[in-house]
C-alpha cells in the first residue's frame, strides 16, 4: 500500500469519525427540542416533559430518558440550594414556558390541559412563576 | 395571623355546636396561599441557578 493511499484512508476514517461525533451530539443536543417540535410531547408547569396523546415507545422511551436526566439535575441543584427538587423544577419550568416552546408546540400549565402555543403569544406564566 | 383569626371567627359563626372545632375547611385555603408565597419566593432566588442549569444541560431542556 503506497503512503499516499494511506493517508487518504485515515484522512477518510477521520472525516468519517468527526461527521458521525457531529451528527451524534446534534441529536443528542436536540433531544428535547426534538420532542416539542414532534408534537407528540409538551412542556409541563411541573419542570418535566409530558406526552400530549399517544406516542410511540420510541418517542416514550426517549421522554422518560429527558426527564430522568432533568430530574438528576434538578435534585443536584436542589441540594446545592437547600430547596426542594419540586421547588428547583417548577422553577426550570418558568423559563422553559416562557422560552422553549415554540409556535404550534404544546405546554400544559397547572390546570392540567394541553394547549398549544399560538403563532408567536407567549404562554401564560404560571403563578408559581411570581 | 390575623387572616387566620378572621377565617376562624367566620366559621365560627354560622356554626352550631362543635362548629368551632371542626375547622379542617377554612384550614386548606390558607395552607395552599402559604405554600405558593413560598415557592414564589424560592422560584425568583433560583432564577439565576436555572438559567445555568439551562444552558450546562443542552439536549435535556
């Protein structure tokens, strides 16, 4: 095997090797943005993802993964500030309301019904959110 | 405490024997509203903490 084709093998495992870490941190970066857009999930006042209808377990599978990870994070945060991991999610959600859900996406405040978001109308900020 | 106590005389009121006793009513209200002025206050201390939390945990949030 020359140097030359030797090079262009690793130059091409390398390419390969970067394109496939890019296209796996995409996903894995986009996971819950990914949900919302589906529409099969929505943000909830609690701080967790919820299934807006039936879904696939697929799409069940990767919620509970998202909301497992949030709840580590949560209970983190929680004993960091000596709140409760209740307080420290309904918190997160404030901001998740009011900046992650977009247009046509679904959210589902304290009264427990699914809505979805209007054009560009902001989603009603929860009282708990002061 | 002086909400309380208002809550309290109002129930005692209308009340007929034992009426005063029997306060588990007038006792929720006042629970729920102290529970959400203090969650209100927590939820605006973590305000800042949330926002990192946000931005620390991409593909989760």
């Amino acid at each position: 095997m020359s140097r030359r084709m030797k090079f262009m093998i690793a130059a091409g495992v390398a390419v390969a090797a970067l394109a496939g870490g890019t296209a796996y941190a995409f996903v894995y970066q986009d996971a819950a943005a990914q949900l919302r857009a589906s529409g099969a999930v929505g943000e909830q006042a609690d701080g967790y993802l919820g299934l807006v209808g039936s879904a696939s377990a697929d799409v069940r599978a990767q919620m509970d993964s998202v909301n497992i990870q949030r709840r580590a994070a949560y209970t983190r945060l929680a004993s960091q500030r000596g709140a409760t991991i209740e307080e420290v999610a309904a918190a997160t959600a404030c901001t998740l309301l009011a900046t992650r859900v977009g247009p046509g996406q679904y959210y589902r405040l304290t009264d427990g019904v699914w809505r979805r978001r209007n054009g560009s109308e902001p989603v009603p900020r929860p009282d708990h959110c002061g | 405490m002086r909400c309380l106590g208002r809550i309290l005389v109002l129930g005692c009121t209308p009340a007929l024997l034992g009426g005063c006793v029997q306060v588990s009513a007038p006792e929720r209200p006042i629970e729920i509203n102290l529970n959400i002025n203090i969650r209100q206050e927590v939820v605006v201390s973590l305000r800042e903490d949330v926002r990192e939390l946000i931005q620390q945990n991409p593909g989760v949030f």
